[in-house]
C-alpha cells in the first residue's frame, strides 16, 4: 500500500445524521448530463419529515475497491444497494478512501418510503453529510456545505437541497447567484409570515409509486411542452422569492398551487403518459380551494410525484386549518394518517 492509503488519522468508527425531506414549491422536473436541473427551484427543508441515516466504517487492508451493505429500516435491501453503487461511482475519485474501507449504511425515515415525500432527497443528503464527515475523520479536510451539497445532487438532484435548513434554491437563473451544481441557502429577507410556514401532509396514499421520479425527468427530454416548462419555472420563481419577501400569501398561493398541478400535467401529457394523482388527491384539492374561498383564510397545497396532499398555511391561522383537516379532508387520507410539519433548521449530527 501506497504511503496515501496508510495515512488516514481512523481505522474506523461510525458517524450519525438525521436529515430532513424538503418541499418545492417551484418544481424541479427534467434534467440534463449527471444530475443537472433543466429549471431552477426553490423549496424548503421541513422538521419533522426526515430520514436518520448511521455509517459504521472500518479499514481493511484486503480490500481492492468498496465494499458496502445498506440496511433500510433493520432490513437488507439489495434494490437499493444497486442504486447506491452508481452514486459510490461518481463520488469515489473524490473520496479515494472509500476503496480502503468497508461501509455499513442503516436508514430510516419517519415517514413513508417512495410515497412521493422526496425520500431519496433526505436519505441521499443524509448519506452525503455522513461520508463527508467520515472524510474528514479519515484526512483532516472539511468540506463546505457547498461541497456536500453537490456530492447530494450525485445521489438524487431534490437532495441537494436538503442539505440546508430554511429556504433554498437550486438551478441557474437570471435574477439570482444561483447554482446547478449545489443548492443556495435564500439569505435575502424573508417576510414573518413564511418564516413559520407549516405543512400538514396528508397521507393519500402509503404505496410506492408506480413511476419513479427517475424515469418522470427523464420523459421531459422529448416533451412537447419543455420550453414553456422552462420559462414558467423561471418567471415563477423570480414571483416567489419577491412574495416571500413581502408576505403575499395571495401570490404565494398563485404559484404554488400552479407549480403543483403543472407538475401533474407533465406526467399525463408525456410519452407514455401516468397519472400519480387518486381521485381522492382531487377531492381535497377542491375542499381547500372550497375553504380558502368560503372563510378568507391563507391556505394552499402542493403536491410532490405523489398523490400526497401539502396543505401550506401560516402558523398564525394553525387552529382553524387544523381543524378543518380534522373535519373534512381526514377521511380522504389512507387510515386518516397525515403528518404535522413545519419549516426547519436543517440537518443534525447525532453524537
């Protein structure tokens, strides 16, 4: 072994992180080469949607390239383990140590698996946190929230984004110092009223998709519509991030609901074409507008590739609207199982 490949400052040891799903209320669909956006984003990190994420790492000085095992909720999965070795690939001329050691990855999330929720988006940042921290156990370097947030993108492209807490955009566009490569932490003003915006996730569905988000970017590449995507994206997301500034829940609804529903748009006016929406994702998209209307009160959805329901609304109106999913949009839900989630901080180390 090269003088290299004996100078890690670790043998071994196991490093912990929970990481937190994210929302998009301008849509990222479509992509190009490895990971890159074909329209700019913007979401935000929730808090309790996450995924819990332990590598146990040990030196073995036999080994000739990576060797890993991934565990999903105390369970073998070998599916999984396939899509991870891509990742591995792309990441290894970066961390040259991963053909020294052998990994053990556990994760778990706390809510439901390829429902539509960004999973791949908490597991696949949650990792990158994990073996960017390993790196620096093994040689000393730190890497920068930048860099750990590219690393993410090589997993899935949402994961990038889940790497910080708050409000992020990902994707280049002309109003705004905004990357492809990694996502943005939005450090301009934001108005009282999204700085506490709450998200009540109503569980349709708790089956796996029938289409992965995968093979949904990749339909875009030949889609009738994907100029207008792209413009539509850009134009909403400059909106945005002024009606994030100034507290327009009316402009915020605007565009939320229309990025939800164009999203579903794409999917049925592909080739082939898939529906990811139940007749019950319609049925509460049209109490909320039925509430919204009847009571004046700020409160909208957004929907993922999914057919789960995001009810956005302020913390301020959090009584009435509970209330409301309580009475009538409940008995929509699979088991009447929903999650009760707000803006969060980002990710956390377990120690």
């Amino acid at each position: 072994m090269t003088q290299k490949q004996t100078a890690y400052l670790r043998k071994e040891g196991v490093v912990k992180y929970t990481c937190p799903s994210n929302i998009a209320i301008v849509k990222y669909w479509g992509k190009t080469d490895i990971q890159i956006p074909l329209n700019p984003s913007l979401s935000f990190s929730l808090k309790h949607s996450f995924t819990q994420t332990s590598v146990s790492y040990f030196f073995d000085s036999a080994n000739k390239g990576l060797r890993f095992s991934f565990y999903f909720e105390q369970k073998k999965n070998e599916k999984f383990e396939q899509k991870l070795s891509v990742f591995f690939d792309r990441i290894t001329d970066k961390f040259s140590w991963l053909n020294h050691y052998n990994l053990k990855i556990e994760s778990q999330n706390t809510f439901p698996h390829s429902s539509g929720i960004a999973s791949s988006a908490s597991s696949y940042a949650a990792l990158a946190l994990c073996l960017s921290k390993i790196h620096q156990q093994l040689t000393g370097v730190e890497l920068s929230c930048e860099e750990i947030s590219n690393l993410a993108r090589l997993g899935s492209g949402s994961a990038c984004r889940s790497v910080f807490g708050g409000w992020n955009t990902w994707g280049e566009f002309t109003q705004k110092k905004s990357s492809n490569l990694h996502a943005s932490h939005l450090h301009e003003h934001l108005h009282a009223s999204f700085a506490d915006i709450q998200d009540t996730i109503l569980i349709v569905s708790k089956d796996k998709k029938e289409v992965s988000s995968t093979a949904g970017h990749q339909l875009m590449e030949n889609h009738p519509y994907k100029n207008g995507r792209i413009q539509q994206a850009n134009k909403n997301l400059v909106t945005l991030i002024e009606v994030l500034k100034n507290g327009d829940w009316n402009g915020f609804i605007e565009v939320a609901e229309s990025e939800a529903l164009s999203l579903h748009a794409l999917m049925m006016s592909s080739t082939p074409s898939y529906t990811l929406l139940l007749p019950n994702s319609i049925k509460i998209v049209q109490l909320i507008r039925e509430f919204r209307e009847q009571n004046k009160i700020p409160v909208c959805f957004t929907i993922d590739a999914g057919p789960n329901i995001h009810v956005l609304y302020p913390a301020r109106n959090k009584k009435e609207v509970n209330e409301f999913i309580q009475n009538d949009l409940l008995p929509y839900c699979d088991d009447k199982n929903f999650i009760n989630d707000e803006l969060g901080t980002g990710p956390t180390e377990i120690n």
